[in-house]
C-alpha cells in the first residue's frame, strides 16, 4: 500500500509521471498560444481589407507558431533571406511557462521531470509539421534539430524548477556539486555572480538609452503610420527583443561592442552607425557622437564586477595555500567568460538579407575580454587580502634582508605551511 502511495498521484490515482507530461504539454501550448493570438487578432482586424483577400487565417498563426519556433532557436527562411537571430523574451516566456505549469502541477519526482520534457518536445514537432506544410514560410530543415535541442534545453531548465520545489536545489543538485572541488564550486559561483551585475547594468544602460532615444522612437512609430493592431505587434515584436538589446549592452560595456548590420559598430570608443531596421527599439541605439572620451573607460565596470566577487570569495573560502586565490580567481573569469559568452552568442545571428547577416556581437570574443576583466578584479582584492599570501611575501622580504641566507624556497615553504596548520 505504501508502494502504491508513493506511485500515484492525485489525478485519479494515475502514475506521478502523468502529471509531468500534462504539465510539459500545457506550458507548451500556453506559450505558443500568448504568441500566435496576437497575429491571429491582427488577421481578423484586417481581413476586410481587400489586399488581404488571398490570405488566410492559418496564416497568420503560421507567422506567430513560427515566431515561437525562433525563441526555441529555429531558423526560418523568408524570400530566401535566413533569420537566425533568437527573439530572446519569447524564450523567457517558453521558460516561465514551463516554470508556472511544473510548479503548479507536476509531481516532485524525477519520472513527473523526464515526462513533462518528452510531453513539451512532442508539441514543439508537432508545431514543426504543421508549420512546414503552411506554405513558403516556415523553418528550414537545418534547423530542426537546433528547435529540438533548444525545446528540450528550454524544457529540462523550466520545468526542472518547477518540479524542483522551494529548499530541495541543495538536496537534488548534491550529486553533481558535491563531486566538484570546493574551490572550483566557488569560483563559478563568483562568475554567477560577476554575469548577473554586467546584466544589471547592462538592463539600467538599456532603460537609459530608450528614454534618452525616445524622441527618435517616436519619429519611427509615425513614419511607420500603424493603426491600433499594427501597433500591438509592433510592440509584441519588440517585446519579444527587448532581452536581446540587455545583452548587446552586456557586450557594450565589456568593450568590444555589438553591430545591427555588417559594417556598423556601437561600442564606448567607437559608435559607426547605419541605415537600421524600422523598430522603434532602435531609435534608443548610442548616436555617433556617444563615444569616445570617458567613455572610453566604461569596461572598467567589469574588473570593479570581479573585485567584487574577489571580496566574496575572501569572505567566503578560507586560506589554506598561497596559491588558492589564484586559482579560485582563474574559476571565476573563466566562469564569468563562458556564461556571458554564451549569452552574447545566443543573442545574435541574422536578421535578414544583406547587411542584417550580422546582429549582435561575437560570444567568444566579448567572453575573452569579460574572463580578462574579471580575472584582474578578483586577483587585485584575493591575492592582497589572502592572509597566506602576505605572511609568504613578508617572511621573503625579510630574509631577503638578512644577509648569509641560503634556502628562502624552503623558509616560505616554511611560513605557508605553518599557515596552513593554523
């Protein structure tokens, strides 16, 4: 009877994995739903328009389901051109979604996680199949398994946290962290860290440039003469890119900048714009004239980041060897570098023909430059501050001093290992 318990769940006593795959299916459709009703409810505004005459409503869902298709890393083609830029607030949508629904209804087994994820995965090809048979627009095939893997990606991530419930991280997560060094473990916390501050001021910076560019925005909006229902997917389009534009400030303020098109730059020390999309989102890019100067110094933000981190892990990981703040130091920017990498790169790609090929920045060279940065912050505040580390440079002084001294190696070695001890 206890077996049975602890098998069932609360939906008619079926299996607990049940309610995973009722819960990876209903965040699924919810998402896709939140992004094809307002194209749909565009159609319907518009079909009496005789120009639209030829087109159908399963159009209109076709352009929506395709955009869900992009936040999950679909690659479409349109009039030959490639579109393989990542809307990245449809994919924070498709991650809530799954959170929301897990949280609310699936079990907390591992057996609730694996269905849930198969359920998400299957409505993901289903909308594939569909969307592939709706005409000329729709995803090429070499991005199918790219959609796939980026369902599952999106899947495992948010229905994982849902399933996971509040205080159980530690206890579910402890056969993967417990198996790493402690000091590596801290030094990828500290990266954490470091990404989530350059994201902070990289979302301030943004909010800045949209209200000093606001004047320009607004010249896009009544150029562009939108009616009511043109306006909201105008605005749902830039919703859905509004994350992107946090992480090409992410890549502004490490230095090496971020392009919308080939041949333009946006970065402190240089800004070469060019003709831009028509979004009014773009009307909040740095003008020509905001660069250069003291500017100039603006990734400096980015080593006071891994100083900060640095006076984490001083508080955090105790002295033991002269060597450790290094170490953990090298943790953290190589962390801070892969993550804020790996960041830059899903928030580019292409967004058109042309020169749209080319939108956003190089995820490993903004990740070099960040791990750099990071790596001169924290070792300027551990190796300092690192007890172990001052009492091997004191006693070296001072028998550098002392004349007729032949073995300082082993009078350090002497000094940190009595630190140790203590």
């Amino acid at each position: 009877m206890a077996e049975s318990g602890r098998v069932s769940s609360a939906i008619g006593g079926a299996p607990r994995w049940v309610s995973g795959l009722l819960a990876g299916v209903q965040a699924a459709l919810l998402s896709v739903l939140v992004v094809v009703t307002p194209a749909l409810a565009a159609y319907v505004a518009t079909s009496a328009d005789p120009a639209n005459a030829e087109i159908g409503w399963s159009r209109s869902v076709a352009v929506g389901a395709v955009l869900w298709l992009m936040g999950h890393g679909g690659i479409i083609q349109v009039d030959g051109a490639t579109i393989s830029l990542v809307p990245l607030g449809i994919t924070a949508l498709a991650l809530f979604t799954a959170h929301a629904s897990a949280r609310r209804s699936a079990q907390p087994v591992r057996s609730a996680w694996l269905a849930g994820i198969g359920g998400y995965l299957a409505v993901v090809v289903v909308v594939v199949l569909a969307v592939s048979d709706a005409g000329p627009l729709g995803t090429g095939t070499g991005s199918v398994i790219r959609t796939l893997l980026g369902a599952v990606l999106i899947a495992a991530v948010g229905l994982g946290s849902g399933v996971v419930r509040s205080g159980r991280w530690r206890e579910v997560t402890r056969p993967v962290w417990s198996a790493v060094p402690p000091l590596v473990r801290a030094g990828v916390r500290a990266g954490v860290m470091v990404t989530a501050l350059l994201v902070t001021v990289a979302a301030a910076l943004a909010g800045t440039w949209a209200i000093s560019g606001r004047a320009a925005a607004g010249d896009v909006v009544e150029g562009l003469g939108l009616d009511t229902f043109s306006g909201l997917l105008l605005a749902v389009a830039q919703l859905a890119i509004a994350p992107n534009l946090v992480v090409w400030a992410v890549a502004w303020v490490a230095g090496p900048g971020f392009a919308i098109g080939a041949g333009t730059v946006f970065a402190p020390a240089e800004v070469v714009s060019g003709p831009l999309p028509a979004l009014p989102l773009f009307g909040a890019l740095p003008s020509e004239g905001a660069a250069g100067g003291p500017l100039r110094w603006v990734p400096v933000l980015v080593v006071l980041a891994g100083a900060l981190a640095g006076w984490w892990l001083h508080r955090q990981v105790p002295p033991r060897t002269w060597s450790q703040p290094f170490l953990v130091a090298g943790c953290t920017a190589l962390a801070a570098g892969v993550v804020t990498g790996g960041l830059v790169a899903l928030a580019g790609g292409s967004a058109g023909p042309g020169r749209l090929a080319v939108v956003g920045a190089a995820g490993a060279t903004v990740g070099s430059v960040v791990a750099g940065l990071t790596l001169v912050g924290a070792l300027l505040v551990t190796v300092p501050m690192d007890p172990v580390v001052r009492a091997a440079v004191r006693q070296r002084l001072g028998r550098k001093r002392e004349p007729g001294v032949a073995d300082l190696d082993g009078a350090d070695d002497g000094v940190v290992n009595r630190s140790e001890g203590s």
